[in-house]
C-alpha cells in the first residue's frame, strides 16, 4: 500500500512547492508572461543559455525572481537552442558533468551578483528525461551539482535514476511531478512527438496536481495508477494558457488545504 495514501495524506503532505520553468520560449526580452508567472509560484527554474536565453535576459529574470521572493533554480540542458533542448544528444558522461558544471556555475554568479543565493537544480527536457531513466547520466548530473554546491537542492522526476543518483552523493534531493504532462505506466513522461503529451485544460491540470499531492498517485496515459511523490509541482511556462492554470492551481491547492512553500 502507498504509504501517502488515504485518509491521513494531508497531513503527511500538506506543503508542497510549486514550480516553473520559465524563460524557454521568451522572444527578444519581453517578459510579460515571466513577470506575471512570479506572481503565482514559489519556485523558478531559469534557463542558463545552452538552450534558451541570452545573459543580459538571465540576469533580468534573475532579478524579477529576487523582486517576488521566488525560489531561483538553475535549468541546465544540451547545448540546443534550434530544438529548446527537447532532443536526445549523445555525449560522453565527462562532458554532461562539464556541462552541467559550467551552465549552473554561470547562473550561480549571476544570482550571488544580484544579492540571492541559487537554490536548486533542475535539469532540461532531454537532459532530464534522459537522466531520469539513465543512472550513469544521472551520477554525473549530480556529480557536477556536487562539486559546485553540495547544500543545492537536485530536482528530479518522481521515482527517477536522478533521486537515486542525488541521494546517493549526500544531496538533498526534491521528488518532482508534473501537471501539464501526460505519463506512461512505467512513471516517465510521455514523448513531446505524441499529440497527447501535453494537458493544458486547466481543470483537468488541477484534478490531476490534487490527486499526486494529497493521494500519491496520478493516472497514465493508459488508465494505470502509478505512484508518485510530489515535493514540487511543476507548470511549463511555455504551456499555452500557463499564467490561467498555475492561478487556478494555486487557489485550488491552497482550498484544499496544501499550503505551498519553497524548496528553501
């Protein structure tokens, strides 16, 4: 039996962070949709130039987060702007830890220049589905996060290699679920190349976020309960109509009675 299940899971998961990536799909520097979202979660995860953003846009968006009181995570991916770090790359586990290393250092300066202190770490789209299923990835994703700042939060797919991995190194890791993004019965999520990947009907969101924090589990693409463990709730920023789920999500969090905090 799921541990999280049943009658006393409020009181076992009452606190939960809500989280999003953000800056994925900002066009020039217009921030209206970021300046908004900071408004309705506790947590960002901040692109670090490999597969989105420019540096005078980081340190902008660094600033905003700093301004609200959010939460600043570092969103590292593959060096792939053309395809917003959504596409598998092969590469040696020497240079996932370099690169991870370097993007999450960057943005690390930005953030201490600024006056913050980073919180978290977050993979990016292929990096962290590739991550959450492949365990020597995972250790050097957690490797760079180590010998950056071992007191930094390691963000990964509920159930994932990546947990495992963060745990394993002394890390202080964040079990993560998403409510925007269909699963497959094995837990992972589903391919962007299926039509169905993708929920945006903000009730349907809702239902679904409720469901993974307060009872543990949520419902693949099959109808298969799989259990989940929901520290943070992830919304894309990049989802159409994200600003309307995330402010339906939170109020409807909050009425039934799961208070949203930080991973700080």
């Amino acid at each position: 039996m799921n541990p999280i299940r049943g009658v006393d899971s409020l009181m076992l998961r009452r606190c939960v962070d809500l989280n999003c990536d953000i800056g994925d799909s900002v066009e020039g520097r217009s921030l209206g949709n970021e300046t908004a979202i900071m408004n309705l979660v506790t947590s960002v995860n901040v692109p670090c130039g490999f597969h989105a953003l420019d540096p005078a846009t980081i340190r902008r968006i660094v600033q905003l987060a700093l301004e609200s009181d959010v939460a600043i995570g570092a969103h590292p991916g593959f060096f792939d702007p053309a395809g917003s770090g959504r596409r598998e790359m092969a590469m040696s586990l020497s240079d996932v830890e370099d690169i991870v290393l370097y993007q999450i250092s960057a943005l690390d300066g930005i953030v201490r220049a600024e006056g913050g202190s980073l919180c978290h770490v977050k993979p990016h789209g292929a990096l962290y589905n590739t991550a959450a299923v492949n365990q020597d990835f995972a250790y050097a994703i957690a490797g760079a996060v180590e010998l950056l700042d071992s007191s930094l939060v390691l963000i990964g797919l509920s159930g994932s290699c990546l947990l495992e991995a963060g745990r394993k190194k002394g890390l202080k890791v964040a079990s993560e679920v998403f409510g925007d993004r269909a699963y497959e019965p094995t837990g992972v999520l589903r391919s962007r190349q299926f039509s169905n990947s993708l929920i945006q009907d903000s009730d349907l969101v809702v239902k679904r976020v409720v469901e993974m924090v307060r009872d543990g589990v949520v419902h693949s693409v099959t109808g298969q309960a799989v259990d989940v463990k929901a520290d943070t709730v992830c919304v894309h920023g990049d989802t159409p109509g994200a600003q309307a789920v995330l402010r339906n999500l939170r109020m409807s969090l909050q009425s039934t009675g799961i208070e949203l905090a930080s991973l700080k």
